[in-house]
C-alpha cells in the first residue's frame, strides 16, 4: 500500500497520482471507463447525425409527394 499520498476516501484521480493508481490496481479500470465513455459520446454524436438525416430525409419525400400531387392535380 503506498503511505506517500494521502487521498480522501473516494477522491482518487489516476491521472494525478497514477503510481497509486497502478498499486490499487485502479489504472485499467480507469482508461476502462475512459474508453467506454468515449464510446458513449461517439455512439451518441452518430445517432444526434443519424436522426437529422432521417429528419432531411422525411422532409424531403413529403416535398417530393406534395409536388407530385400539384402536378397530377394541374394536368
């Protein structure tokens, strides 16, 4: 157990300290966390494009289907 550092119970930051990290074997679970909340945001921001997409997509088949009817509706 490292005795240099004096952390408050639950106040443990890996990138500060990592040599205590490293010893209570917190570090992997660190960049664990890290890379899962990276995923997190990535898999959010592609759902944010995939949602305007659909969105640009339903606008523009509604357009398209309302001006087809005004063509059927003037010939």
């Amino acid at each position: 157990m490292v005795t240099d550092h004096d952390h408050r119970p639950g106040g443990f930051d890996a990138d500060h300290c990592r040599a205590c990290a490293q010893e209570t074997g917190l570090l992997h679970h660190y960049h664990r966390v890290q890379r899962e909340e990276d995923t997190l945001r990535a898999a959010q921001r592609s759902a944010w494009r995939a949602r305007s997409l659909a969105t640009w997509a339903l606008c523009s088949s509604g357009a398209s289907i309302l001006l087809a009817a005004i063509a059927l509706a003037t010939n």
